[in-house]
C-alpha cells in the first residue's frame, strides 16, 4: 500500500500550473493567438483559466512640430498601446510543449511560467 501511494504522489507532481503570458500591440492577432491556445488546450481536456484580460498601458509622448522652436507653438501627440492577456493552464510540461507549438502571428511575445502545483 504504501508503495502505491509513493506512485500516485509522483503522478501528481508531473502536473504544474503553467501562466501563458501574450503581449502585444495588435489586438486583433492577440485575440487570435489567445483563442488558438485555449482552443488547443480543450482540446486536450486540460483545466483553463482566461484569457483574462489586463489593463491596458498606453504610451503617450508629446513633442513640438517645429524643429527650431521658432513660430507658433503647436505639438504632435503620439500613443502607442500594449494589450496584455493571461492564461492559466493544470497541466503536464509535454502537452504545453505541443499547445504552443502553434503559428503565432508576428508582434505578439508570449512568456511562459511554470510552477509546481
């Protein structure tokens, strides 16, 4: 019995809770890439969690049109936004392995966490 018992606790710690960060500066191919992932991983019966959608950061800068600083004073307004999406998955390093093995669209980072569950 206890024997049995040592083989199921080493089952268990196969799984990690596995955090798939997406981040990016084009909405719609980090909408697709987020759906793709979840899709893949239903598909392997796995437990999901998200996408859960952070806030998002914009980058503003400021800056004046005339280049000597003479004349009137006008400026340019320009802003860049980040979209950030989160992932949880339960599951095996090997089957996260074959998940993220998928066409992910240029402009969109992807970091993946692990952590023993």
């Amino acid at each position: 019995m206890a024997y049995q018992k040592e083989g199921k606790a080493s089952e268990e710690a196969a799984y990690n809770k596995i955090r798939i960060t997406l981040t990016s500066t084009n909405m719609k191919s980090l909408e697709k890439v987020s759906a793709e992932l979840i899709k893949g991983a239903k598909e392997k019966n796995l437990k999901v969690k998200g996408p859960v959608r952070m806030p998002t950061k914009r980058l503003r800068i400021t800056t004046r049109k005339t280049p000597c600083g003479e004349g009137s004073k006008t400026f340019d307004k320009f802003q860049m936004r980040v979209y950030k999406r989160l992932i949880d998955l339960v599951s095996t390093s090997e089957i996260v392995k074959v998940i993220t093995s998928i066409s992910i669209d240029p402009g969109v980072d992807v970091e993946v966490t692990m952590t023993d569950s």
